[in-house]
C-alpha cells in the first residue's frame, strides 16, 4: 500500500514538473522524506501531510477518510423527539348562541 501511494505521489510531482527537492523544499521537509515515501518507505504522517499540501494534494485525503456521519442510534435518537402528529388551530372556534330556556320548542306547539 505504501508503494503504490508512493508511485502515485511521483507522479503526481512528475505532472507539475517538480523535482523531489522542489517538492521537499516546498513542503519544509528534507528530500530524503520524499525520495522515501516514493519508494514506498514509511515517513512521518507530519511529512507526508507537508508532502500532499506542497503537491496540491490534501484535499484528496477527505476522500479516503471522509467525516463520518450521524450513527444510525444517533438518527433514531433525533427521530424519537420529532412530533409524530400535528395539533392543529388550537384557537376556540367561535359558536353559534346557545338557545335560552324560552326559546326551546316540541315541535307540537301551534
């Protein structure tokens, strides 16, 4: 893994036309730290940091370690104080009149 990370690491500083030294120079480093993690050697996650900003590759390590996510017990968490229903006008809707005593009626009055 380390070896394939190195090959492609050159050739990405063969396509801007730098030199290890450039690079190194660029990143802060010694050359050595390149010539080694182009060979595949390990260096320190310092210098290899150092190394993908210098060759305009940092961003490409939010590919491979991308931000996590909510779990999926976090999701369930939030869903669990969502409302489920909503509670409508709570306003009191204005009613007709209640009929008095006196207006009551059988219907058998003539």
């Amino acid at each position: 893994m380390l070896r394939a990370l190195g090959q492609r690491l050159a050739r990405r500083r063969l396509e801007a036309n730098l030199t290890q030294s450039q690079v190194a120079e660029r990143a802060g480093v010694g050359r050595r730290a390149v010539q080694r993690l182009e060979s595949g050697d390990p260096v320190t996650t310092v210098a290899l940091v150092r190394i993908l900003r210098a060759l305009d590759a940092l961003d490409d390590l939010d590919g491979v370690l991308p931000e996590p996510g909510p779990s999926p017990l976090a999701a369930l968490e939030r869903e669990r104080g969502r409302r489920q229903r909503a509670s409508g006008d709570r306003r009191t809707p204005e009613r007709p009149p209640r009929p008095s005593a006196g207006d009551f009626r059988w219907g058998d009055e003539r």
